[in-house]
C-alpha cells in the first residue's frame, strides 16, 4: 500500500468516525442515551461484538469520565486517541514532508505479524468480547 493510499483510508476513516459521533451525540436523548444501534452482528444474534460499547466509550471520554468509558468498552479509548492522532500525526507529515506515519504502521503491521502478539491480541479480543456479553451491552 502507498503512503497516499495509507493517507486517504485513515482521514476517510477518522472523518467517518466523527460523523458517526457527532450524528451519536446530536441523538441522545437527556440521559445521554442513543435509541438506535447499527452492529448487525448483536441485532443478528443478540450477542454484543467485541466493539460494542466503543460510541458510548468515546463519549464518555469526551465527557471527562475514563472509568466508566474504560467500563463500557476499553477499545474506546484506543479509537478516541488514534481518532485524535492520526489527522495531526498526518498533518506533521505532510508539513514536514516526511513519512513517519507510513513507516509506524509497515513496523505495527510486521511486529502484529509475529505469532504470539497476533495470539495475544486475539486474546484481547475474545476476553473483550466475552466481558461484554456478561455485562450484557
């Protein structure tokens, strides 16, 4: 993949993203509750994904309140930063003419090549995903 490839796919993903919170927080109702869900994997089979719970974590966030966005879903705060992240870290890029985005991801995407953090990530996931079917999201 192109570092201009790389580029557009992480902005267009961060812009979906914002839009998606903005659209999240413009429909809650007074308690901060969204009346709408769009995972088809929970409205499929009535069990959470492992993501479920990453809107309302990022909200939380946004609101000042890490534990209970720790609680609701931890992925959120990996969003929330990589959300913040990524445009600035693409900006100083293309300011500064450099590559060093491009460069983080082809290291992060060789080491999560290495069979035991893939493992261990895949733990992650499954032990997320678990905790957020017993705590019923």
């Amino acid at each position: 993949m192109t570092k201009n490839k790389l580029y557009s796919i992480l902005l267009i993903a961060c812009f979906f993203g914002y839009a998606w919170l903005g659209f999240s927080i413009l429909n809650e109702d007074p308690h901060g509750n969204s009346h709408f869900g769009v995972c088809f994997f929970k409205k499929i089979t009535s069990f959470p994904c492992p993501s479920c719970g990453t809107t309302r974590s990022v909200k939380f966030l946004a609101k000042g309140e890490f534990s209970q966005a720790l609680m609701t879903n931890p992925f959120g705060i990996i969003v929330a930063f990589l959300m913040i992240a990524i445009p600035v870290w693409i900006a100083c890029d293309a300011i500064l003419k450099t590559q060093t985005l491009f460069e983080y991801y082809h290291k992060t995407e060789n080491l999560i090549r290495t069979r035991w953090i893939a493992t261990l990530l895949i733990l992650l996931v499954l032990g997320n995903w678990i905790w957020n079917i017993n705590k019923g999201l």
